[in-house]
C-alpha cells in the first residue's frame, strides 16, 4: 500500500510536532516539581504571597511562562493538522 505523498508529508510533520510537544511537556513538569506550582499563574501568586522569592527564579518564571505558551501552540498545530 502506498501513501500519497501529502499523506505521507502530514505524518511526518505530525510526529515532528508531538515529539516537540513531548519535549516541552517534560520541561514544563520538571519547572512545575521543581517549585510546586501547576502554572505561570500559580507561580505568580507564590510572589505575592511571598511563599517563592523572586530574585532567584524569576528566570525559570520566564522559561515557565514560554514553554507554556509553546505547548499551547504546538497543541493549536496538532489540532490543525488533525
């Protein structure tokens, strides 16, 4: 059996977008045990709260908050290709 070649094209780049979105799901929870959070947004108000001090991770609040975002747009890719 043979697949057309457009078939065979949106597999690919399927597979490609799931093993990304494997990639940063596995950052987003090692961020999120790291400081017990399940989000940007949690870990926000751990600030406020002054449960989490700011001057040591706010770098890792802002590699949180892209992974975030990148897993919500290779998830819209996902549908899109589905």
């Amino acid at each position: 059996m043979r697949l057309p070649v457009a078939d065979l094209v949106r597999q690919g780049v399927r597979a490609l977008v799931e093993n990304q979105l494997l990639q940063v799901d596995a950052q987003i929870l090692a961020l999120h045990g790291k400081y017990q959070v399940s989000s940007v947004a949690e870990m926000e108000q751990r600030y406020r709260d002054g449960t989490l001090e700011e001057s040591e991770t706010w770098r890792d609040l802002q590699q949180l908050d892209h992974l975030e975002f990148e897993r919500d747009r290779l998830q819209g890719l996902l549908e899109a290709l589905a």
